[in-house]
C-alpha cells in the first residue's frame, strides 16, 4: 500500500478511498492511472531521474519541497505517470479540485490518448461546489471516445445527462454501464439504481 508521509498524519490510498463518491473515485481513478498510455516515452535516463525525484518526493516530510520535486519530475518526462498520480492525490486530499484538473490537463497535453486522465478530470470538476457538469461531461465524453468500453465514464455520462434530462441518449449510457456485471458491478449497480430512478427498470 502506498503512503506519503509529506501529504500530512495518515495520508495513504486507503483514506482517499473512503470519502465522498466522486471524489473516492477520483482517488481511485488517479492510483490507477500508471497504466500505460499512448504517448511517446522519454528517453530511459529522464524517465529513470523523473522516477527518482518522484521516489525521493514521497519519503519526504516538507509537503512544499516534495511538491516541487514532483513538478520537476513533471518538466524532465512530462508523460511520467506516477507524478501525475501524487500531484492529483495531494491536490485532490487538499479539496483543490481546480488544480486536481490542472494536474491531468497537463498530462493529456504530453499523453493525448490516456484515457484514465480525462476522467480524472472529470471526476474533479464533479467535485466541485456545485459540481461542473458541463465541463465534467466533456471530458468524460473525451475518455469515451479514447475507451468505447470504459463503463465508468458510460456511467458517468448517462448519470449526468439524466440530471440534464436527456433522458433517451442517458438510458444508452446507463444500460451499458449497467451490462458490465463482472469486475465492475458496483458501477453496474450505480447505473441499475439511476435506471430505476428514470423509471427505464
């Protein structure tokens, strides 16, 4: 289990994960998000310094230093995934979703086709007070255009355009979110219950 010291007492993944559901997703999402994208690599020696920095950033005890490494981390392979990740992780502990979304924007600028990314982006721009639909929705829109058979940004879409009452384009959606029992049947039951909601169940 991952854990950085520098983000204050008991900051870990498991705490992240145990809040509010946008934003224990967005948690989720941003631990995932070392899987690989489709960008160009840097070379092997700024990936192995950017990887270096990053190890260094989460043994410290000064937030603001370790802060500055991972950003530096940012500038030396700026497709360096686990960067990325303690940034969005700091950012999003801190409720600063406008720099969780700056964090992943900045990504998808060097990582295009990283899917995972955009729903970050999206799942910060949820978290907001009221949440951002129409900005959310955008990018969830853009993940699903990258991933046709990403159920979470299915259901993310088909939940905010039920809000929106696009009722016909949202039941698509959902019911695809909803057919995806297997690994992701918590979100097949998000997408059931939202169906019932609209009456479609």
């Amino acid at each position: 289990m991952l854990s950085w010291q520098a983000f204050g007492e008991g900051f870990d993944l498991r705490i992240m994960r145990r809040v509010h559901p946008g934003k224990a997703a967005c948690a989720a999402l941003m631990a995932c998000i070392l899987v690989a994208g489709g960008a160009a690599r840097a070379d092997d020696g700024s990936r192995v310094k950017a990887g270096e920095l990053v190890a260094t950033a989460i043994k410290m005890t000064d937030s603001q230093q370790a802060l500055k490494l991972l950003w530096q981390a940012t500038e030396i392979d700026p497709t360096y995934y686990e960067a990325y990740t303690y940034l969005g992780l700091y950012y999003n502990s801190r409720q600063d979703f406008a720099k969780v979304a700056d964090v992943y924007k900045r990504l998808v600028k060097y990582s295009p086709r990283e899917a995972s990314a955009y729903l970050n982006i999206g799942e910060a721009y949820l978290s907001f007070n009221p949440p951002k639909r129409d900005e959310a929705l955008t990018y969830y829109r853009r993940a699903y255009e990258i991933d046709p058979r990403s159920s979470f940004a299915a259901l993310r879409i088909g939940a905010i355009l039920a809000q929106q009452g696009n009722l016909e384009e949202a039941t698509r959606y959902l019911k695809q979110a909803s057919a995806d029992t297997g690994r992701n049947a918590p979100l097949a039951a998000e997408a059931d219950k939202i169906l019932k909601q609209m009456g479609v169940m």
